[in-house]
C-alpha cells in the first residue's frame, strides 16, 4: 500500500511540475537590459516587457545597485492592430548611472511587479571614461529660468513646463517635483502621497488637452543644478500635454504636504508637517496659419520610413506596402498618409503598428500603416505626388508634408479591378467573404491555461490528502 501511495505522489509531483510549466509558458513578463558598455554619462537600463496585459501593472525596481545611483525611469507602448485584433506590449524602463568607471555585476536582481517578485541573475556592465565630450543629460541641467528665484529655499514645489508658448496640437511637457538643496537643515518624508497626488492632479491637469502620461510609479531622486546650487529633484507627476484648441491653459498653484524632521540622530526628534505651494503658469495656444488641412493635421517633428516588399511589380498581383512616420509628437492620433491616385492600385484597409516612448521630456516614436496594394496599371511611376502626409512643423513653424520616394516599375496588362491572390496576399482580409461567421471563436489558449489551474488546485489537495493518511 504504501509502495501504491508513492507511486500516487510521485505521479501527482510530475503532473504538477507540468502543470506549472504550462503556467510559466503563459508568464507575460520579461526581463532586459541594455547599456551594457557605457560611459559615466550613459545609463544602464533595466526594462520589464509586459505582454498581453490591459493596463500596466505596479512595477517596482530595485533601490541599490552597488556602484550605480537610480535615477529617471521611462515608459514606452506598442500596439499593432491586425485585421480588427488589438495586441499591446509594455516596456517599463528604469535608469542607473554609474558612479565610476570599472567592470561590475549587478548579482541577482528582484523586481516587484504587482506584488509578485520578478528573479533574474542579473548582469555584468563595463564603464568607461567618455573618450568625446558628451551633451550632458537633463538630469544635471537647469530647469526653468524662473526657478533660480526659488534656488535660495532649502525646499520648495514647482511645476515647470518645457514651453510658454504653443500651437493647437503642439505638446508641452509638464513635471511637478519637490525640490531640496543639498544644504536644506531638515530630513523630510512623503506623507500620504498617493492621497494627495490623486486630489491635486484633478485641478493640475488642464481640461482642453490630450495627455500623454509617463506612468510615474516610484518618485526618483535625480540631481539637479540651479543657479549653480545642487539639488535633488523628486519628481512626483510627468505628462506631456497637446492642447485641442486655442484656450489659454492656467495651470494653478498647488499643495503638498510632507513630514518634516530636523537632521538629528537622537529618535525623539520631533516630526512635524510642512506644506509647499507651487507658483501658477499661464500657457499661451495659438491657432496653426490658414490651410485647408488647419483643423485636421499635427504638430511635431517628423520623418518618413516606407518600404515595399518589390519594386519590380506586375498587374494583378499583392505587394505589402509600409509607410512608417517617425518623430516627436502626438503619435497615436497620427492619421493614414493620402492615396491620391486610384487607378493605379487597389489599396486595402492597413494593418496598423503604433509605438509611443515617454522619455525624459519628450514624446515620440512611429507609427507603421501596413498596406496591401495590387497594381492596376503598367509603366515606370513615381509616387512622390500619390501618397504623401501633410503636417506643421513648429520649428519652420510651416506646413510640411513627407512625399513618398517610391518609383516603381510595373509590368503585365492594365486591369480595372484585382482579387487577393490567395498564394501572393500576405493580408488578413484574404478570402474574407467565405468566412463562416455563425461559428465559435475558441481561444484554446486560455481553455488550456484554466485546465491548468483547475489540475494544479485538485493535485495539491491530493497531495495533503495522501500525506494525512
């Protein structure tokens, strides 16, 4: 009997091993790093890549890293939409500057994502001197001109604002820290923050913009300069905003309350609250010149990618076609280039690929249509004044528009209408009208993952069942 009794358990430990091993297949979660081999100036970055998740969860870095000072963290999304499916990823990055050169290895790392420790052994990073002279990074530059006036406080709020002055649709970067001298007489605390934080973004955010936030999760400790005096900024909220029409933004004066304690050793220091009020902005928005696209272009810096799977066509048959805009910008609301000539190709509703990054102050990224196109015509074709994307540039401060560079040489007999080639289409509305849409969708991915669970619950009840007898 108990020869039968482990051979039970032994069975149930192997299935469960399975059962978990399916479990970890499922893991939307990924650990990477980068900067590897830098200079004192550059970063080593840890990412957690999120996949399959609605809404990015609380991700907590590590504090210390022996050799490393944590500092600016930055979030970026992908989404690709594919014949009506959305898919989005997340990658949560977080910044460490050496603080001397050598060779070092980080050891084991913990992350904590949404309470849930996430284990990598870690890695090895090589810091070197910068061999150039390198741009100093936003971390050890001023901030705004108006805060040297608040350089004589030991502390103080502010909100800056990377611009005074804007376009309709032209993004402003917003920030509110608390900022304290490294000469400041007192030790201080967040107290309550998140309370306070979701009552002061209510009257901080303006209403008529679009926002973009950069999912501030940790408050960073960063040092910073004004006036020449250091500083380490905690930066508690960042977005970057593009007003939607030409209303002037107030942005109030806002509070916040923090623990303070003299800088003493002794535990009976006494701990009071102190509260800090920033100082009111008036941003000014003004209307983009006259155009007959005014209502209907963005604002930013942009450039174009586009790229055809053959420039050798013929009528009648598939091609994909991507037409990639990159730039700094308010990139999800990036419409589809225009096709101005319809007889030269039939053009099919594009897969789309949208990739923000928030990062330090900006907004940017791409944004890919995806298309497939089948020829109708025959002949040599330069498709600069056929697909084109208009837009404002505010650093020309004109209208701008990213042409198509394409020339094409197509060959075959001129069509009127073209069908999808089933062995040439790479689209996902090939043979869309034979579909059988009265049957059942079956996501046997997730059947497979509650099957798993539902074994895992039921072999380790088992498993204490055997032990107790």
């Amino acid at each position: 009997m108990k020869n039968h009794n482990r051979y039970i358990l032994f069975l149930i430990f192997f299935c469960t091993i399975t059962a978990l091993k399916a479990q970890v297949a499922q893991n939307p979660f990924s650990i990477e790093f980068s900067g590897t081999q830098i200079t004192l100036q550059e970063p080593f970055t840890v990412s957690v890549k999120v996949t399959g998740l609605e809404q990015v969860p609380l991700i907590f870095f590590p504090d210390n890293i022996k050799n490393f000072q944590k500092r600016e963290s930055s979030r970026s999304s992908l989404t690709s939409k594919v014949g009506g499916t959305t898919v989005v990823s997340y990658t949560i990055s977080q910044n460490y500057y050496p603080t001397k050169t050598g060779t070092f290895n980080t050891g084991p790392l913990e992350i904590l994502v949404n309470k849930q420790v996430l284990r990598s052994e870690g890695t090895s990073i090589t810091v070197e001197k910068a061999t150039e002279l390198v741009e100093e990074s936003e971390t050890v530059t001023e901030l705004t001109p108006e805060l040297q006036n608040e350089a004589n406080e030991g502390a103080f709020l502010a909100v800056s604002v990377s611009k005074r002055r804007v376009y309709v649709e032209e993004g402003f970067n917003l920030r509110l820290s608390l900022l304290v001298s490294e000469n400041n007489a007192t030790e201080m605390d967040f107290y309550e923050v998140e309370k306070q934080l979701e009552q002061l973004l209510k009257v901080l955010k303006p209403a008529n913009c679009w926002e973009e936030s950069f999912g501030i999760q940790e408050i960073p400790a960063i040092p910073i300069t004004i006036g020449g005096k250091s500083f380490t900024e905690y930066r508690i909220y960042q977005a970057s905003f593009f007003p939607l029409n030409n209303q002037s933004i107030q942005i109030p004066a806002v509070k916040l309350t923090m623990k303070v304690m003299p800088k003493m050793e002794q535990e009976t220091a006494s701990v009071t609250l102190q509260t800090f009020i920033s100082k009111p902005l008036t941003i000014t928005v003004v209307d983009l010149p006259p155009h007959p696209l005014r209502n209907q272009v963005l604002v930013g810096n942009f450039r174009l990618e586009e790229k055809i799977s053959n420039n050798q066509l013929e009528t009648g048959k598939s091609y994909r076609y991507d037409f990639k805009i990159i730039g700094e910008g308010n990139i999800q609301s990036i419409r589809e280039p225009t096709f101005t000539n319809n007889a030269l190709f039939d053009v099919y509703p594009p897969d789309i690929e949208n990739n923000v990054l928030r990062q330090k102050s900006r907004i940017g990224g791409d944004k890919t249509f995806r298309y497939q196109i089948i020829p109708k015509q025959n002949g040599s074709f330069v498709l600069d004044n056929m697909i084109f994307w208009v837009y404002f540039n505010p650093q020309k401060q004109m209208y701008d528009t990213l042409h198509s560079t394409l020339k094409l040489t197509i060959k075959g007999e001129n069509i009127r209408s073209t069908q999808l080639a089933l062995s040439e289409s790479e689209s996902v509305y090939t043979g869309i009208e034979h579909w059988d849409t009265t049957k059942l969708v079956i996501d046997y991915q997730t059947i497979i993952r509650n099957i798993a669970n539902v074994l895992v619950i039921i072999m380790l009840v088992g498993m204490i069942f055997i032990f107790k007898k």
